[in-house]
C-alpha cells in the first residue's frame, strides 16, 4: 500500500486578523483525518501591523505542529510564499491564501490527484470568481492570455497560487535564484507532470483584499518581463515600422514642398507629427528597455528575497 504522503500546508498572511481565526479552524477541519500521516501548517506573517501576529503565536502554542515565519517588514506575497516552500519540511505542500477565497476542503481531493495520478504538481483552475468587480474579472482573463501570448512557454490561465506542489518541485523551487519570483509561471516554466482540479472561488468573508490595483500592475510587470523578451522584441519591430513611416513621410513632405501647386504652410505639419509620433516610439522603447534594465539591477544586488525575524516550531528544512 502506498505511503500517504507527510503534508506542509503554507499559508502567507499579511494583516488578516479578521480571517485568520475561521482560516485557522478551517485548515485544521480540513486536515482531519487519516488521509495523510501528520501535516505542518507554515503561516508567514508578512509584515502585518495588525494583531495576525498575535493570533498566531497563539495557534503556535495550541498546537505544535503549527509553525510561524514572521518578517521584519512587509516584503510581499510572492516573498512569503517563497519562505514557505523553503522551510516547509512535506513530501507535498500546499499553497493557500489565508482569505478563505480557495477552499482547505479541496486538500484531500488535491492529495487524491497527486496520488493516483502520479502529478507533481495539482493547480487550482477557477471556474467562477465570486464577489469579484467586474473589472478584475476582465483584466485577469485578458492578462494571462495575453502573458501567455507572450511567453516562451505555456502559463496555465485562471490559475492562483492555490496549488499543490511535491518534493521534486519543492526542491528545484529553492535551486532557483531570481529575486522578484512570479510563482505560478516558474512552477508552469518547471515542467513535470501537472494537472488541474476545478472550483469556484468564493467571495471574501472579511478584511480587504492585499492585492489592489498597484499590486496587481507589480506582479504583472514582473509576469510580463521576468518570463518573455518578446516585448524587446516587439519594440524592434516598431521601431522599424515608424522608420518606414518616416522614410515615407520624408518623401511625402519633399514632393508636397516642391510641388507647382503647393499650399501648404512649409514645415510646421511635418515637424509636428514626426516630433510626436517619433518621440512616443522612443519613450516606449526606452520604457521597456528600462524594464528589463531595473530587473537585472535588483538580480546583480543580490539581496535576500526577504528577512526572518522570529521563527516559531519550525526548523528549516534541508
């Protein structure tokens, strides 16, 4: 009989204190049972200014096996998550927002999957987005069609972080050096075998989302040029069709300046267009080019991804 597999359950949180207990009894509702032999619940404080932590040191003293990562300031989502992959000592984790918008009742059926059918990876694909603005639903489909378009390899769309992962994902995870990580996309980017279960996200039950639009364009612009060049490419391009927009426009100006019937007023028309037209090609450009530039600066720094200030009935796995 196959061994069932030791489960690490990573949960990032930044100020949730109004989620974090109904998070808490949810998890571990959903962790009952003998489907799995023992689980580690990783919850990675990301900077809250609130009482999360609070909250869940006091999880931590009622239960071992809940463990903290707290940090010394906010370093963002993706950081936390990353934190918890490193730490998480599991054959398989599982990825979860704390808002309760991805269900813990789906842990069990995602161990099934990787189970019997031998996935590395089981992703959660959302067929519905409850409580969600219409505009949010809009951007979100057009943006990973329009990042899948554009990446060299095949993005998974109407995916989260809501994921689980094993061991050999785990592992080439943490052998990945990039500082500013699109989790999603490099876990698609790993390859292996993958496979997706279906659900309807629900509705917030309380708080405010941590993702507003700032956030939102962030991980976008890091999704976008972190996982193709086609962008560098794309302004190439452009920049050889404005060239021959201008090459034809230089003949259009010459034949109309030396035309016997000219009435047009010299220069002004020309000078004009070509100022404007030119001048938003090269702040495009430069745009992109600065992009790419700014994400090899952050690389060549070298600095940690994020700083642990406290750790709570964790030890680092190796």
């Amino acid at each position: 009989m196959q061994k069932a597999p030791y489960l690490s359950v990573i949960i990032p949180c930044f100020n949730e204190e109004d989620m974090l207990p109904k998070t808490f009894e949810r998890v571990m509702d959903a962790l009952e049972g003998d489907w799995h032999k023992g689980a580690e619940v990783i919850f990675v404080n990301d900077g809250s200014s609130d009482q999360s932590l609070d909250l869940l040191r006091a999880f931590a003293r009622e239960n071992e096996n809940v463990k903290v990562l707290n940090f010394s300031r906010n370093f963002g989502h993706q950081a936390a998550v990353t934190a918890g992959i490193s730490y998480c000592s599991g054959d398989v984790a599982i990825i979860i927002d704390a808002d309760l918008q991805d269900p813990p009742e789906l842990f069990k059926e995602m161990v099934a999957i990787y189970r019997e059918k031998g996935a590395n990876v089981v992703y959660g694909v959302r067929r519905q987005r409850r409580g969600e603005t219409w505009f949010k639903k809009l951007t979100a489909k057009w943006f990973y069609r329009l990042l899948n378009s554009l990446s060299d390899v095949n993005l998974n769309v109407d995916t989260g972080d809501f994921r689980l992962i094993d061991r050999k994902v785990i592992n080439a995870f943490k052998g990945m050096g990039e500082r500013n990580k699109y989790i999603r996309g490099l876990i698609s980017w790993m390859g292996f075998k993958q496979e997706p279960i279906y659900y309807d996200r629900d509705a917030r039950m309380a708080g405010e989302t941590k993702y507003p639009l700032g956030k939102m364009l962030k991980l976008a612009s890091i999704a976008m040029f972190y996982f193709s060049k086609k962008p560098l490419k794309m302004a190439i391009t452009l920049g050889v069709i404005t060239l021959s927009i201008g090459l034809l426009l230089t003949i259009y100006v010459l034949v109309a300046q030396f035309s016997a019937n000219s009435t047009t007023t010299p220069g002004w028309a020309s000078t004009l267009i070509s100022i404007i037209f030119f001048g938003g090609v090269q702040l495009i450009t430069i745009g992109v080019t600065g992009e790419y530039i700014g994400n090899i600066l952050d690389e060549v720094k070298g600095r940690p991804e994020f700083i642990v200030e406290e750790e709570i009935n964790i030890k680092k796995a190796d």
